[in-house]
C-alpha cells in the first residue's frame, strides 16, 4: 500500500504574530508518497534537483519520523519519496511541508493512531534540524490547515481559526535568508509602548479574521518588532509593501523569517494586480524572483 500527500507552502508569523500565526495556502505544495518496508527504519528518495540529505538523522522529513518511531511499541519501517515543489530556503515553509507532510502520509499508514497535535509535534524536530528552533507556525498551518493560532508551544496548545476568504501574491526574490541567522539579528528584548501596539495588532487581526472584518484584518497587519529589524535583508520590501497597498491589498509583510514577501487581498483581482506591482520592482531591482497568486488553504497536508 502506498499512501500520496500533498504538503501545502504556508506563510508563518502573519505579519504581527511572530512565532505564533501561520495559515496554508493552495499553492505551491509538494508531492510525498510513503510505504511500509520490511526492514525497520526510514529509506527518503529525493526526486529534485535540490540535494536535500538522504540520510534520516539530517533530513528534516526523517528527523520527524525518527521522532514518530520513537513513541511507536513495535518495529516499523517507511521509505518516503519527495518531490519538492516549495524551495527550500524560500521562507514558505519548505522545510514544514516536509516534516508534516512525512507524518500525517505515515500516520495514515499506521491508521492514524496518532492526533493532530501528536503530529505537530513530531514534525516540530524537523523544524529544529532547519532552523535550530522548534517553533509551529508552520507545521500547524500545514497539518490543520487555514490559519491557526499557536496559544503555547509547552505544552502544545493550537487554536484553528475561521477566515474569510482571502487571496494571497507572494513574491520570492532569490536571494538568500537563513532563518538560524533572520532569529539571530532580532533584539531580545521590547519596549512596552511597542508591546501594547503589537498586541492591539494581534487581537484585531485574529478578531478581524472571526468576523471577516476586511477593513479590521488590513489595520492589524502592521508589525512593530520584528519586521523594521528584518526587512533590510529584503531588497525592495518597503516599496513593495507601499505599492501593494495602493494597488488595493489589505497589507502583508514578510513571509516567515523572508526573504518572500506575501500580501492578502480580498479579490483575485487585486492579487493579481499586487503581483505586478511586485514583478515591476524585482525587474527594476535586476533580482530573479518568482511569484504566486493563490489563496488560504481551508486544508492542510491532503491525502490523494
Ligand atoms: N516564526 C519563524 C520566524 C518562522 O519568523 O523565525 C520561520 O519560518
């Protein structure tokens, strides 16, 4: 038996919600297939031109299913081929797609003996390998789908949230942002005055999203801590934040820990006019880039 998933890309932090908000998009996703060997042990085939490690122990999809193993009684064996469609690197979540996507396609071979929150946390050790950090605004919105709320890491607390519907123009120029080093630079510690902001921001936006208040979402995507700290990395981020804006988008930010930027719009329409505001820039800037117009994703990892 041979079980197929589709890993949706997702869009951690949420502009405002750093660590904390994350939702899937339909688009891009990778493709995993996943069987049970007669061998104990993890087998991973790559089949992309990104030389990921093979080998389970440094592999982000192996090091979540090394972690599932471990809590299972008896002996069992998976080989999980990968086909990446989401680059690693690119800040939508590449590495969470591999993790929750290898996790949810052997849990359903185990016939699902495991939960969703188990599953989170399995996946959370191929985010440490990544990005030294176990952090779940990726894994969750990849495994739940939508936009979901991490309330806690320990223990584990993860709150799924009704939205709208909302298109999303994500831009990823190719230039390169470690997440290890995009944590490294942030500051430690926050004045009040900037925690009282970002915390108004937070509740409107997740009140805006129960709501569908569209006016509500586009004042709360403003992020007071992290972006003016991280988006000097990102050629070309304030002018295509400001330029989306007047071509209709409710606001957006860095996707992740970047270098992709994403921006929310109520119409495919504006979407699509934010992705040309987005290509013009990248083609003046002279930086190769590549973009998406797609929307939140109701679900998560899909079996096929
Ligand atoms: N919340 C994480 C960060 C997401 O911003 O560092 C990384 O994809």
């Amino acid at each position: 038996k041979i079980i197929k998933v589709h890993a949706p890309a997702t869009v951690a932090n949420m502009v405002c919600g750093f660590d904390i908000l994350g939702f899937a998009v339909k688009e891009p996703y990778d493709e995993m297939w996943i069987r049970l060997t007669e061998q104990p042990g993890i087998t991973i085939i790559n089949k992309d031109d990104y030389q990921l490690p093979a080998e389970p122990e440094k592999n982000v999809a192996g090091a979540a299913l090394l972690a599932m193993l471990e809590e299972l009684t008896q002996p069992v064996g998976f080989e999980l081929t990968i086909r990446k469609h989401i680059k690693p690197g690119s800040g939508v979540g590449s590495s969470a797609a591999s993790s929750a996507g290898a996790v949810v396609a052997a849990n359903t071979l185990l016939n699902g003996v495991f939960s969703k929150e188990d599953l989170v946390r399995f996946a959370m050790n191929g985010e440490k390998l990544a990005s030294g950090v176990k952090h779940a605004d990726n894994i969750a919105p990849c495994i739940y789908g939508g936009v979901t709320l991490i309330r806690s890491i320990h223990p584990l607390d993860i709150v799924a949230l009704t939205a709208p519907p909302l298109f999303v123009t994500i831009v990823h120029p190719q230039i390169e942002v470690r997440t290890a080093d995009a944590r490294s630079i942030l500051k430690k510690q926050v004045y009040l005055k900037d925690a009282i902001k970002q915390w108004g921001n937070i509740a409107g936006l997740v009140s805006g999203l129960l709501q569908s208040d569209y006016a509500l979402i586009g004042r709360s995507l403003e992020d007071v801590l992290i972006e003016p700290v991280r988006s000097i990395l990102i050629p070309g981020f304030n002018t295509v934040k400001q330029k989306s804006r007047e071509a209709g988008a409710l606001g957006g930010g860095i996707s992740g820990s970047g270098p992709s930027i994403f921006m929310l719009s109520k119409d495919e329409a504006t979407a699509i006019a934010v992705e040309k505001v987005m290509q013009d820039e990248y083609q003046q800037l002279g930086l190769d880039h590549h973009t998406y117009v797609t929307t939140i994703h109701s679900s998560g990892v899909e079996i096929i």
